[in-house]
C-alpha cells in the first residue's frame, strides 16, 4: 500500500488539511461550496444549530444541523485554482486515512452542491432567475492535469462546441463533465437548465473589456450560439466545470446552482444580488432538508 508523503498531503499541527483546516470528523457527508468567505454565514444562520467553524486564509467553513440533516458550508475563494484545492481536501477527510497516510478500501462519495453567481448568456434567462448546470464546460484548462474519461454524449458536445467556437486553437483545451443527476432531480420547479461555461477569469475570458483588447472579441455571439441537442449554453461563472471535472474523477455527486446577477446580452444586471443569493440559499437548504440526500 502506497504511504502518500508529507509533502504532498500537508497536514497543520492539530492534524487537519493544511488549507482548510478540517479535520474529517468536522465535516458532514453533505456541502454547500461557496466562492465568498463571507456567504459561509449566510447559509449557517439557517441551520439550527453549528457544531464547527473553522477557518484558514479564505477558507471558511461552518458544520451543523437543519433538523437531523447535517451540512456543511464552505468558501472556496474564486476560480478553477481554488475548487482544485477544496474538492481535493474534502476528499481526503473522507477517503484517507491521514495517521496512515493511505487510501481507504471503502469510497465516500460527497454530495456537494455548489450555490453561487453567475452571468446569463441567453436573453430569456433574466437576472434574478436561477440556473441549475446539466454540465461544466471549461476554457479553464484544470481539468486537463488530471487524467480523466469522456462518455459518449460528453464527447460528442466536446467535438460540437470546438467546432463551433475555435477555443480549442490557440487559448484553451476545453473539457466538459456533467453533473449528478440524483442531485438534479431535486432541483427542477424554478430553475433553467443548461450547460454552465466556466473561464479562468472575470474580464477578458468572460468577454469584458475595459483598457486591454481581447483575443476573441466575438467570444460571447460564439456562446450564446451554440446548441447541441436540446441543450444550450446558459451562463458563465468560474467554479461549475471544476466542481464536476474533479467531483467525477473522485467519485462525488456534484451540483452547481447559480443566482442570475447579470444578463450579458441585455447588457443588465441586478439591483439586489444579495437578495437573489439569499433565496437561492433558502430553496437550496429547503431542498436539501426535504430529500433524501
């Protein structure tokens, strides 16, 4: 059995992930992933009560109880880069021993739900509106350091949108995953489905210009274009392709919710996000609490 070095499973002095600063019994088999260290407190007054808080740098996380169900919160700071970090470091709280520093025979597979903002790509998808991603589909490259599978209708989208876009020459070596369908169905009443475009960036690789021209000025028209089959591209963010890519590797179920903040083809954006995310994390726990995740 492979003993996994010190080096490459950092460890604090009370025996939790280095990033995180979790240990495995402080986390629950449920998450919610958010990108603002501050929304971690959003979503925990709901819970009736908090057993852990824990913090290190931007990640924060909160541990406790709707009724019998236990969640846990926890930022990730934004970008690809970060959920590399965080999916990694809660797999390991569950599928590693860390005294022994091996992997365990028996797989935890974590139910993680990811709620944040996001930009419509499609006219009819207004701000304030919610967006659960059928699939994460990168232009941020993370996914291609790890080795990793297609399915067949994967594939077949993967050949449509490089065909489509071009991203493939030059800037990006998209990938696409998609997400849990037991997670899915749970979230189907109020919400638009669709693919989610994850980019490595806020300005240039979400088509925004203020003092630097783009590559690809025609980036968005390239977007909110494509179809394949009966799925469109809806929105863009920074986490969702990251979220599925390495949840499918590890064997979690993962979900990406989105609170519409801004419509990039009407050229709007809301006049009340806070309001927005707070009743999409309101739907999300009462979801949670009613299923059988």
């Amino acid at each position: 059995m492979i003993t996994i070095p010190s080096s490459e499973l950092i460890l604090n002095n009370r025996g939790a992930l280095y990033h995180i600063n979790c240990r495995p019994e402080e986390i629950a088999n449920t998450i919610i992933t958010v990108g603002d260290p501050d929304r971690v407190k959003e979503v925990s007054k709901h819970f009736d009560r908090i057993e852990f808080r824990n913090q290190h740098r931007e990640f924060v996380t909160h541990t406790g109880y709707i009724g019998k169900k236990r969640i846990t919160a926890i930022s990730s700071g934004i970008g690809p880069g970060k959920i590399d970090i965080v999916l990694n470091e809660l797999d390991a709280l569950v599928n590693i021993d860390l005294e022994a520093r091996t992997i365990k025979e028996n797989i935890t597979s974590l139910n993680i739900i990811r709620v944040g903002t996001s930009g419509s790509l499609q006219a009819d998808i207004p701000v304030d509106s919610f967006v659960a991603s059928t699939h994460g589909l990168g232009l941020d490259n993370l996914l291609n350091f790890y080795t990793h599978q297609y399915n067949e209708e994967e594939t077949q989208l993967l050949n449509a949108f490089n065909t489509h876009t071009q991203l493939n020459q030059g800037i990006s070596a998209p990938y696409v995953n998609t997400c849990s369908m037991s997670l899915m169905k749970e979230f189907v009443d109020n919400f638009h489905h669709g693919i989610t475009v994850t980019c490595p960036g806020f300005y240039g690789p979400q088509g925004r210009v203020l003092r630097m021209g783009l590559a690809r000025p025609n980036l968005i028209d390239k977007l909110t274009t494509f179809s394949f089959g009966n799925h469109i591209l809806t929105n863009f963010e920074m986490e969702t392709s990251a979220i599925y890519g390495i949840g499918e590797i590890l064997g979690h179920q993962c979900l990406s919710l989105s609170a519409i903040v801004a419509n990039r083809i009407k050229k709007e954006f809301s006049a009340d996000g806070a309001a927005a995310v707070e009743k999409l994390i309101l739907i999300t726990l009462e979801n949670i609490a009613a299923s059988q995740i």
